[in-house]
C-alpha cells in the first residue's frame, strides 16, 4: 500500500510538470467570420510541436467554453499530456469563446440560435480550419 501511495504521489506530482505549459495571447487568438450567426466569433488554437516540421495531417479536438481559460488551458494540458504518452495522437486544439452557451447548446430550447451555432461549426469553422491547416481528411468529411 505504501509503494501504491508513493507512486500515484510521483504521478501527480510529475504528470503536471511534463505537460507543455501555455500562455494565451493574440498569436493564439483567431477571429473567423460566422456567416449564419453575422458575427465575428474568436477562437483559441494550439498546433502540435512537430507542426509543419513533419508532413502530416493531425485530427482536430474541438473545446467549447473557451473563455474560461483555465478549463481550456487544463484541457489542453490533458491533450499534450495524452499525446507524450502515445495515448491520443497529436492533435490540433481548437477552443471556441462562446457568448451564450445555454442558447448556442440548445440548453435554453432556443434552435434558431443552436442551428446557427452548429452551421457555424459545420461550414465556417472546419472549413476555415482545412483551408489553413493540415487537418485529417476524416474532420473535413
């Protein structure tokens, strides 16, 4: 039990610390045009460390809630901690700032503004997103 402790101990202690810290600022930030909504809707990305050093293509893992910033900055943590381990493959982590979740999940059973959020996502944002980035054939499909 005491060799049990002591290692879940080291986990927690150095999982953490082997994460890749991030800072958030403008060269993170995106602003991409919503064009069912009519407005500008800001994003977060993070691309992996081999990006556009290895010809390759990297699935996409998409975070809502990104104003919160410690969840997006926990979630991506959780990602490059995942893909060091050979858990997950590297991925490219996007994070949408939303201005109205309960509206835009359809949590309030508003479908207009839900409709316009998922036509966001489908069309602007993944479209977006293969235009710039080296995304995996499958999260353009």
């Amino acid at each position: 039990m005491r060799k049990f402790c002591t290692t879940l101990l080291l986990v927690c202690v150095y999982g953490p610390l082997s994460a890749q810290q991030i800072k958030l600022d403008n060269k993170n930030k995106l602003n991409i045009y919503s064009k069912s909504e009519n407005l500008e809707r800001t994003i977060y990305i993070q691309l992996p460390k081999d990006y556009g050093r290895v010809n390759k293509h990297y699935p996409l893992i998409v975070l809502f809630d990104a104003q919160d910033q410690s969840l997006y900055k926990y979630t991506f943590s959780t990602i490059d901690r995942l893909a060091w381990t050979n858990d997950i493959p590297e991925a490219i982590f996007v994070g949408i700032i939303q201005d109205d979740r309960s509206k835009e999940l359809n949590f309030e059973k508003n479908e207009t503004t839900s409709l316009r959020f998922l036509d966001f996502l489908k069309n602007d944002l993944i479209n977006y997103l293969s235009e710039k980035y080296l995304l995996t054939d499958s999260t353009r499909s």
